[in-house]
C-alpha cells in the first residue's frame, strides 16, 4: 500500500511540474498585447508599450525579467507600425527587439515583439 501512495504522489509531482514547465513556457511566447489608443494622437505611450513588454519578459512567479525597457517612440494605431524597445537586465546585459502593430479595432491595437536580440 506505501509502494502505491509512493507512486501515486510520484507522478502527481511529476504532472505538476510538467504542467507548471507547460505554462511558463507558453507564459515567455505569447508576445502579444492589446492597448487602448490615445485619441488625441492615435497612438499608445511608449511608456505603456514598454510596461506590456516588461510584464511578457518575465515569469509570474519567478522575476528573471528585465529590470526597465525603454521603447524610442510612442506607438501609432496602423497596422504594420513599428518601434525600437531595449531591455536592461540586472547584469548590464540590454536586449534590443522590434514592437510591430498586427490588428487595429476600433479604439484598441494589438502589437508583439520579437524575440529579444542578444
């Protein structure tokens, strides 16, 4: 009988684990976000873009994202729109990617963001 509670909480601990792997990973690839337009200038803060970049960098419970990003410029509501964002992690490593516009609706952009560049 201890064999088998033994076994049993083996593999709940295992599925656990898979499972936790599963979404953190799937956590680091979905890179898209969706933000209100500014409706005097047509365009989300970068500040805002950065923030949204900053929250897709790093994992819920682990933090081992970047410390800041800072995007060059604001980003404008038409598809295909891009800017400039950098990363700065904790050892002075900065990554540089690009953010582009994929779907304008309305008032609302959703924009993603490559990979970081090393």
């Amino acid at each position: 009988m201890r064999t088998l509670r033994a076994v049993g909480l083996a593999l709940v601990g295992t599925a656990l684990l898979a499972g936790s792997l599963t979404a953190g990973s799937q956590w680091l690839r979905d890179r898209d976000a969706t933000s209100e337009v500014k409706g005097t200038t047509d365009t989300v803060p970068r500040d805002e873009v950065a923030r949204s970049i900053s929250g897709h960098l790093s994992l819920p419970v682990i933090p081992k994202g970047p410390r800041s990003v800072d995007c060059v410029r604001d980003l404008r509501a038409v598809k295909g729109a891009r800017t400039r964002c950098t990363a700065h992690y904790l050892r002075g490593t900065d990554r540089e990617m690009t953010v582009r516009v994929v779907r304008v609706r309305g008032g609302e952009i959703t924009y993603v963001h490559d990979e970081p560049h090393r």
